[in-house]
C-alpha cells in the first residue's frame, strides 16, 4: 500500500479556532507540530461565527468580572455545566482577546479606544468583543497568519480517518488527501481534535459539509467518552426562505442590537414565554425592555435575550399555534427600530446576507426566521485543565469537547471556548509528547486495515448512493430527534439509524479517488451514524427537558436529572453504550456566586 | 416554480477534460452551488467542488460562472432566464485539479512570504488603544474572504503563468496596505511591496474590486494609496539624507 508517512509531537486535527489555538501553543512549547484539516486553511467553520467573543474585559461596564461572566454562563447552561470548565473560561477569556490584538485582530474600539463590547443573549452586560458581524472570520484569519508566521506544517484538504493506538494510548493517526485519495500517516504521541460539531446529520442546520461529528466518533472509537450529548443547540433565528437556504445562520447579534420577534398577529411574543428561572432579570414590559439598551442599571434585559434554548422553544411554539410567517417563521423586525445607517454599520453582513439571497432589505422590513440546528453541546469528555480525554495522548477543544456550556451554550461563549481551551490542551499536548521516550512505530496491519477500510466503497459494485443515505439521516433525526422529542420518536429514530448503518456498510461509490465528493461522504457517514446514535440514544434516557433537550413527555426539568450527566462509550458490539455519571459538584466558593443576588 | 435548466459544467483533470451538458431542476430561490449538489446527488457523484459555508463567508466555492469570476452560493439562478443556459468552468489563473476544484496553492505560498505582522508594545495597563476611525481603514481589507476572484481576474495573472514569480496579485497587494495601514505594525514593507510583490505591476484598471463578493474597494483604498506610500518613500529627500547619513534608520 501506497503510503506517506510523517513524524511530529502534537498533530492537531482540525484548523478552526480551536485547532489554530491549540497548535499555536503546542507549537510555542517546543513541540513539532502538524494541523490537518479537511478544507483549504482559514475556511473552517469557526468563519461562520458572527457576534463576538464572550469575555469579561469590562471595557463598557466596570460592573462586569469573572465571576458575573461565570455566573451566566452556568445558569445559561442550566447548572449542568462543568463547574471548572465555566470557571477557566470565564477567568481566561479576556486575556486571550487580548493576546488576538498582538497578531494582528483589528476589533470595533469603544470611544476610549479600548476593544468594544456588545449585548448577547443571556449576558448580563455588554460582554462580545467584536468586529460588525464577522468576528469568527477576524479570529479565523488572525489565527491563520499567526500558524503561518510561526511556520506551522499545515496538511490542508487531509481527512484523519482513524486514530491509531495502542495499550498505552495515543500512537498516531491514519488519513487520506483529498486531492490525489493518496494515504498518509502521521506517528505522534499526542493528538488533539478541535473538529467541529455534528450538524450535517440534521436537515436544516447553520453548519457546513465539514460537520460530520468526526472527532466525536473517532474518540469514542479510540476508547474515549462522550458527555451530554443529548444536548444540540437549535438556535433561534436561521433563514427560512427561500428553501434553499434554509437554515444560514441569522446572528444573535440582531436582537442584541435592538431586534425583537413578532408573530403574524403583531405581537412581540416573547414575553409570554419567559420562564420563571428568569424571571427575576427578564423585563416585564415593552418599555422596560426598550430602556435597557441604554440604561441597564435600572432596567432588565428584554425577552428577546433570553439564552437560546428558551427563544428556539417559543418560536417552535408560536409557529406550531399558527402564529407564524408564509413560510414557517417568525418575524425578526430591527428596520423599524434602528436606522438603516446603524444597521448596515452594525451588522453589514446580514444586510448583504438578506439583499443577496432573498431579496430583502433588513433595513426597511423584517426577516423571517425559525430554529437551525446549530452547536452539540456535548462531546468528548475531557479533564477541564488540560482537556485530556480517557485515552492518553489524546486531547479535544472546541465544539468537539463536552462539559463547558452544560446543557445550553451561552452565544458568544463559543469563540472565547476556542481561545481558552485550544490553548489549554496545546499545552497539554506538548507536555505529554515530551514526556514519552521513544517513538512507536505505527504497526503495519493497522495501517493496511485502515486503508483497507477506507478502500472499501470502491470494492462494492451496485450499492446505494452516499447522498441518499445522508439525505434519509437527515430527515430521520429533524422528524424524530429534533427540537422537541417524545419516547416512541426516539425509539423509531433508533430502528432507522440500525437501518442506515446496514445501508452505510453496503455504499458504493463512482469515479476514482481523486477530488471524490462521494467517496468524502461515504468515509463521513459512519462517523454521523455513531454520533446520531448518541444523541437518540441519549435523549431517550434522560428523562426531563433541560436547555437543548426538550421531552414532551417529560416537561419540566428534574432535580435528580441535574445531578447526573450521561456518558456514551463505545459498546462491545460497535455499538453505543450510555452509563450514568454524577455531575461534579462546585466548591463552596464558587456556589456562593450563586446565591448572590445581581444588583 | 421548479424548471429544468440546462447546464455546461467543465469536466475533467490536469490532462484535460471538456464541458459537459447536463439536465437539471432548478426550485425557487435556488443558486448555482444548490444546482451544483443536484447534479452531485443525483447524476455525477463523484464532481468535485470546494464549499463550505454556503453563505458567502468563507470563499471555498469560487468558479467562473458564465465567463465571470463569481461565489457559486452568491449566484441566484433567477439572474439567469430559464432558456439561458449557465456554464460553469473553474478559475482560469490556476492549475486544475479537478472539474471545478483548482490547485490554488500559489496564494498560500504568497502569504507566507509577507513579512509577519509587528505590533508595538501595550500601555502600561496591558490595553492597546486605537480610534475607531483608524482601524476601519485595514478592517476593510480584512473583510477579505480570500476566494481568490481577484486573483482570477487579475489579468497580470490570468494569462501570464510567467508574472507568478514576481507578482503576489491582488489578494496579497492588499494585505500589505492593511499591515501598512494598521494602527499597531512597525513594520515598513514598501521596498517589499514594490521589489518583491510586485506592486508596479498593477495598472489600477480595477478589475479585482469589480469582482470583489465583499465588496472592497481594492484598488481605490488598498493598492493606489500603497503606491502612493511607496513612491513617497522613494523619492522623499529626507529619507533619502536620513538613510545616507546614518541618523533616521532605513527602517
């Protein structure tokens, strides 16, 4: 077998925030590092990010500071976060702002001249920094120039298929270039995934073709554990038409500018829907809510800017009620709130978003929108200071990791995630890499079994098409394990994930192996398999409605279900096997953050 | 609402290949890169083509559409009549590697020769400060979604294999005005730009920000004032004394 073959201490896999993140400090701590990413470098996902980076630099309110940002974060995540993982984020967060202006990240600037900060949903303060609505493609770049400055090995159009281990953890990994189909093997003591998410495996989603759950599945196939993955994001406001771009991300950053939610009657429905573990900091009217913009001393947040999970729901709700748009939305008015002057400077990309692809001027009418599936919240679990999984040498940042956002992530939240835990585990990963004398030899009848593996579409003649198969995958988990979820749709989504996995093992696939898109998909598709598994088989065992995870027959949130977390692994028939965990529990220090009361 | 549209799409590898004509449906509010899947899933499921976010924010879907250096996923289809037939090609100013996806390679070796970014130290309570009005004159250049339809077009490229040496294109004549214009770089790249990017190359007949998705004004804020910069560098007379005798440093 025709085979190139590489050596270093850290690959990392993955280039987006969180990758880029990782390597760069891997790199910094002396270790020989490589990235691979599936696509060209600098257009990975974390490009798509509009609103800002959540950190508590206090640049507009001096009121705001770690614990506050802490404090949000878990109630966002309705306690179920991982305490310590809430409180490295909320502590390192600024610092790792700051350090993107020494390479090169040019943010909007308060008048002082300091980076400036906007509203989100669920932040009590001004906390995004930003640049319009196009930070993630500011991070994305600076970050890029950052790893090529540093002469960083970058594999780009490289797809990781396996990793490779052996007793003692982490040898390597196994892929393939895109390009030519050619095999290529890295030998390293450390991998880090920083892959993204899982939203291919949903019909309408914010995220690209490159969110097919890999690092999920490869850890899990690696001996590593997945946590609270029954937890998806659907975030509130994605396009609904035209039908072709269903599901493009609108940013939160529209309601944090001033934006409220209508049905069709009018009615700014939000406020019939605010939960009682909000009240106390949610504005009771209209006027309130209008004020707090400007003055948020005396006034509460509007209902608009309540954490995700709880705005997805009630939009699902209004439209099922028959509230909604001609095309199953609702409206998101901000043209007869701001001028257009401030909202093309505010939010120039979803002006040229909106005119470009559906013909609508934001500035002079309101935009339909609906929920899109959007982030995982769950994912490998991870130790919360080095983000090392259960298998040695194998560390995960990002979306690909679990703990950090608990059972609903905070908007904002995501990018500072990348900066503080990327950095974190390319650390790690360095110290480990160090730390192993010797280099093992990656076995021969591992590779040939990988390669073989992968091979095997083409072997098979008159199977199904890839597409078909994802496209029937897609529909199964939007009907069956969507937004709101009942018992008896779980367990059907399950039969028809049992199916497609046959299916998935009978593809063929046309042409050769140069630049094969079918070929890509059908080497994705196991990979978003095991992840829907997860998730269905997750969703099912956990018995109440919790942030991202709605049970209709289980309405309301258990406090013996707030203790535990649930834990996937690998099951000894390739399946998934779920176990229960207790949640860890906070010290006294910390929980008393939570008694306070916020002035 | 849904018609069958017909379709050229260039087919083929580094050896060669042609154009082949397909029959395709087309729904409502569609664009080129929705058909481009059609035809995927449903006639040629090996056709490769780059894409990511389907939503004009990361530049993975470049081609020519119709002759024009265009974003698949920003082209509506309703641009187009229904007995129009759309061709597509991929990008003619690099080496194909397959039907629509081109080695686009020489941009990434461009951006690592740039001189890295320079900033000057932080004030003393660990913040930089800069106005506003200051750091939007780079951050137009950092709207950049790197597609590479500047590129493209650009015709000191476009026929001219030959000029790749010595010339860094558009793309890259613009991440120089952005480091040069950024509030916080120390870095004089100007000799740089002109000797070794090739800055005297360009025409300004503004090609490069006709087909700019993200709409940045290339040439009229990037690459004239660049020129300006240098040319000020060149013949400044003070400059000049200051480097012969020893007191203002070069750089």
């Amino acid at each position: 077998m025709e085979l190139e073959k590489h050596e270093y201490d850290v690959v990392v896999v993955g280039a987006g925030g969180a990758g880029l993140r990782a390597a760069i400090e891997a790199h910094d701590s002396g270790a020989r590092t490589a990235v691979v990413c599936k696509s060209l470098l600098g257009k990975a996902h974390t490009v798509m990010a509009e609103g800002g980076i959540a950190a508590a630099m206090a640049n507009l309110y001096p009121e705001d500071n770690w614990r506050v940002h802490f404090r949000d974060t878990m109630r966002g995540g309705k306690m179920l976060n991982h305490w310590r993982m809430a409180q490295l984020h909320a502590q390192e967060a600024p610092d790792r702002v700051r350090e993107l202006e020494d390479w090169g990240a040019l943010f909007d600037r308060t008048p002082d001249g300091l980076i400036s900060q906007r509203d989100f949903g669920g932040h009590r303060y001004a906390r995004l920094a930003h640049v319009g609505d196009r930070t993630g493609l500011e991070l994305i770049r600076t970050l890029q120039q950052r790893t090529v400055a540093l002469g960083i090995d970058v594999y780009m159009e490289c797809t990781v298929t396996r990793l490779l281990t052996d007793e003692d953890g982490i040898i390597g990994a196994f892929g393939y270039w895109r390009e030519s189909g050619r095999f290529v093997a890295w030998q390293a003591p450390s991998v880090v995934l920083a892959t993204g998410g899982i939203g291919k495996s949903y019909k309408v989603t914010s995220n690209s073709w490159e969110y097919t759950g890999d690092g999920h599945s490869l850890a899990l196939q690696a001996g590593a554990t997945l946590v609270n993955m029954e937890f998806v994001q659907f975030h509130p406001t994605g396009m609904v038409w035209p039908p072709s771009v269903r599901g493009i991300l609108v940013t939160e950053s529209v309601r944090g500018d001033g934006g409220i939610l209508k049905n069709s009657a009018g009615n700014r429905f939000m406020f019939d829907y605010i939960p009682d573990f909000f009240r106390k900091e949610t504005a009771e009217t209209e006027a309130e809510a209008d004020r707090w913009y400007d003055d948020k001393k005396n006034n509460r947040r509007p209902p608009e800017l309540l954490p995700r999970d709880e705005v997805a729901r009630a939009i699902n709700s209004e439209v099922k009620a028959g509230r909604g748009t001609p095309h199953g939305g609702v409206y998101l008015d901000i043209a007869s709130r701001r001028s257009p002057e401030y909202i093309r400077k505010r939010l120039p990309s979803m002006y040229h978003q909106f005119r470009e692809l559906a013909e609508v001027d934001i500035t002079a009418e309101p935009m339909e929108v609906g929920p899109t599936c959007h982030y995982v919240m769950g994912g490998v679990e991870v130790d919360p200071d080095t983000e090392a999984a259960r298998v040695p040498g194998l560390y995960a940042a990002g979306e690909v990791a679990g703990g950090m956002h608990g059972s609903n992530r905070l908007g904002g939240n995501s990018l500072s995630d990348l900066l503080v835990f990327g950095r974190r585990a390319g650390q790690a990963a360095a110290e480990h890499a160090h730390g192993c004398a010797g280099r093992i030899e990656l076995p021969d009848d591992a590779l040939a079994e990988a390669g073989r593996a992968a091979l095997a579409p083409f072997e098979r003649e008159g199977g199904e098409n890839p597409y078909t198969v994802q496209h029937d995958l897609q529909q199964t988990m939007h009907d069956l394990v969507g937004i709101i979820r009942t018992a008896p749709e779980m367990e059907l989504a399950l039969e028809r994930i049992a199916a497609l996995k046959e299916r998935v093992a009978n593809l063929s696939v046309e042409g050769h192996r140069q630049y094969n898109p079918g070929w890509h998909l059908a080497l994705d598709l196991p990979h978003m398999l095991i992840v829907s598994e997860c998730i269905a088989r997750a969703a099912l065992e956990r018995e109440e409605s919790r942030g991202g995870h709605t049970r209709d027959d289980f309405p309301g949130p258990d406090p013996g279900w707030g203790k535990t977390n649930l834990i996937c692994s690998s099951a000894s028939d390739g399946g998934v096997a779920i176990g229960h965990q207790p949640l860890p529990q906070m010290p006294a220090e910390l929980a008393e953050i939570f008694e306070e009361t916020p002035s | 609402m849904t018609y069958d549209a017909a379709f050229r799409v260039w087919r083929g590898d580094a050896e060669g290949g042609d154009l082949r004509d397909f029959t395709v449906a087309v729904n409502e509010g569609e664009v080129v890169l929705d058909v481009i899947h059609r035809l995927q899933a449903t006639q040629a499921g090996d056709l490769a083509v780059r894409w990511n976010c389907k939503a004009g924010k990361c530049g993975s879907c470049s081609a020519e559409i119709n002759g024009r250096p265009r974003l698949m996923c920003m082209t509506r289809m309703s641009t187009f009549g229904e007995d129009e037939t759309v061709t597509v090609t991929p990008l003619r100013a690099f080496p194909v590697i397959r039907d629509l996806v081109t080695d686009v390679s020489f941009n990434y070796e461009k951006a690592a020769q740039i001189p890295a970014f320079t900033p000057r130290s932080r004030e003393k309570d660990g913040n930089h400060r800069m106005q506003q009005i200051d750091v939007e004159r780079s951050q137009e250049f950092r709207k950049c979604i790197e597609c590479f339809l500047c590129q493209d077009t650009c015709h000191v490229i476009r026929d001219h294999e030959e000029n790749k040496a010595s010339f860094a294109g558009p793309r890259f004549l613009i991440r120089l005005a952005e480091l040069d214009m950024h509030p916080l770089d120390v870095v004089d790249r100007r000799d740089a730009a002109q000797e070794e990017f090739g800055l005297g190359f360009c025409n300004v007949t503004k090609c490069c920000s006709e087909v700019c998705p993200e709409g940045i004004h290339l040439t009229d804020n990037g690459i004239i004032p660049l020129k300006e910069r240098v040319v000020d560098r060149k013949f400044d007379p003070l400059t000049w004394l200051g480097a012969k005798i020893g007191r203002r440093p070069r750089d």
